[in-house]
C-alpha cells in the first residue's frame, strides 16, 4: 500500500467492498457497543470477576477505578482500530485530492462516529455521555492512523527484503 498520490484507477465493486466493509461492518459494532450493551453494569460481569481473582485483596473502590481504566483503554483500541480502517479505505480512494488527505479524513470520520456514539449514549439511561470521551475516542483514531501510516511507510521497504529474500534462494 502506497502512500503516493498518483491518479489510481477506479477500484471494481469487490476490491471497493473489500475496502469499505470492514469499515462499515466495525462502525456498526461501535454503535452495538454504544447501546445498553455495553454499559458499565455489563461489563462488569465480565470484568469485575477477572479484576477480584487477579486481585482477592482489593477494595471495592479500587475494583471499580481498574474497571474504569479498562473501559477507557477500550475506547482507545475501538477508536484506534476505527481510525485504522477508515486509513486504509480512504488511502485507496480514486481522487487524488481526496486521497493525498486520507488522513484528515479519516481522523474527521472518527470524530463524527465518536460524537455520534456520544449523542446516542446521552439518551439511554444505562450509559453515561461524555466530551471526554469524545476526546479519548479522537485520541485512539489517530493512534490507529498514525500506526497506519507508519506500517504503509514501512511497507515497500518490507516487500522490498522479501523480493530480496526469495531471490538468494
């Protein structure tokens, strides 16, 4: 994957799906994620046994702020892994000004799904709507880009060992 800016040819249906689904389909899990689903009293029942056996010792309270950490840090890989996708779609697209900025794009596709989810948590009493999060939620998005763009930098020099690898042989 290049992070060139030349005139592309128009991708077919599947190659477009292959793109775009993966996106789309991690999208949807975020707002499945964002429904009573994924509240904190849900969670816990995952979490909280997994926090008591690690840690017999420990307070309620501290419980609770391990708990707490967990689930930011998992609005971080979410969003991370959202950045990620929309990088790799939008670095395919067939405008040369549009894709030259897939970054810019994609960080802007976060921010719209991140205050999306929030909008949607703000209505359902199980979930609690924070800008922080929002900005949490950014956060992740441009690790995932960022990690993006250093892995699609890196790459032709990776092909490039490995053509070498394969001709000594």
């Amino acid at each position: 994957m290049k992070l060139e800016t030349r005139n592309q040819k128009p991708k077919s249906r599947r190659e477009q799906i292959i793109l775009y689904a993966p996106l789309f389909i991690w999208i949807g899990v975020i707002f499945f994620l964002s429904s009573g689903q994924g509240a904190s009293t849900r969670t816990s029942l995952i979490i909280r046994p997994i926090l008591e056996f690690l840690f017999p010792n420990a307070s309620f309270e501290t419980i609770a702020f391990y708990h707490g950490i967990i689930r930011k840090c998992a609005h971080l890989t979410e969003y991370g892994i959202l950045g990620l996708l929309a990088s790799r779609a939008f670095v395919n697209l067939a405008s040369m000004p549009l894709r030259k900025y897939f970054y810019l794009l994609a960080a802007v596709l976060v921010l719209i799904v991140a205050s999306a989810d929030e909008f949607n948590q703000s209505f359902n009493p199980e979930r609690t709507s924070s800008p922080i999060d929002v900005l949490i939620d950014l956060t992740g998005g441009v690790v995932g880009i960022f990690v993006f763009v250093l892995w699609a930098r890196r790459r032709p020099a990776l092909d490039k060992l490995a053509t070498e690898h394969t001709e000594i042989r």
